[in-house]
C-alpha cells in the first residue's frame, strides 16, 4: 500500500472513531474510487503516490463542478457540501500554484518556445509541452491553457 493511500485509510478510521460523518463518507468515496482505478484495465495493481495523487485531484475536481452546479441550481446545501468535501480533499493535494508563479513559468515557456523559433497561436502545444512537466500536479491544465493562450495573443 503506498504511503498516500495509507494515510487516507488511517485517516478514514480516525474520522469514523470520531464520528465526523462528512470526512468518513469523503474519505471512503475517494478510496472507492481509488480502488476502483486500481482494478480497471487487464490486471489489478497497485497505484503509485503520483497515480493516487491524480484520482484525488479528479474527485475534488468533481466536487468543486457540482458545487458550481448546485449553486447554480439553487441548491445550496448540497452546494456547501461538496465545497466542505473539496476542502477535505485538498488538504491530500500539494499546494496549488499561485497565479502569479504560473504566469511566471508559463512566461519562461514561451519564451524557451521564441527562442526555438515558435511564436503566435500556433506555438501553444509547444509551449504546454514545456510547462506541463513543471506544472503538474500543481494546476488544472485548463487555468494553465487560459494563461498561455493570454500570453500567446498578447
């Protein structure tokens, strides 16, 4: 078991020992889904901490949609729930970047991208080549993708 996955299961039992309803069922949904990602393909095997990391990041990202989507539809209990199961989650999560640190790498990126001759709209997937590996884990692709597609058009 990796040590993410461990932490996440000693977790879950210290929230059921302290009867914290919202972080056992978040905790619990997110080792399901962990499972679940464990088992799907040809063979069962066993997720690495970057693997389980990314399952994580994927069920709050689907947390903070259906709080949008609650919000929106004014449900706002249900809203306020899936934004407390978003915190629990994130909590699992590296420290996002800030947008000022991610301008600041994508900005390096187009400017590696300049200098290997690419310039313009067109060079976005040579830009998201060199900043992906920098930035992953540490922001969603579509915030990174709005930030060069500012930078490539300005």
């Amino acid at each position: 078991m990796t040590t993410l996955k461990s932490k996440l299961q000693a977790d879950l039992n210290a929230a059921i020992k302290e009867r914290d309803e919202l972080r056992s069922s978040t905790l619990r949904l997110t080792l399901a889904a962990i499972q679940k990602e464990e088992v799907a393909g040809t063979s069962k095997r066993e997720l690495s901490d970057d693997e389980v990391q990314k399952v994580i990041a994927k069920e709050a990202k689907k947390r903070r949609e259906a709080a949008e989507a609650f919000a929106q539809g004014g449900r706002a209990e249900s809203a306020e729930r899936e934004k407390a199961e978003g915190v629990v989650l994130a909590e699992y999560l590296p420290k996002q970047l800030s947008d000022d640190e991610l301008q600041q790498i994508v900005t390096q990126a187009v400017e590696e991208a300049k200098a290997a001759g690419a310039e313009g709209p067109r060079a976005m997937g040579q830009v998201m080549k060199i900043v992906n590996p920098k930035v992953a884990g540490l922001a969603e692709g579509g915030r990174v993708a709005a930030v060069v597609k500012k930078l490539l058009a300005g």
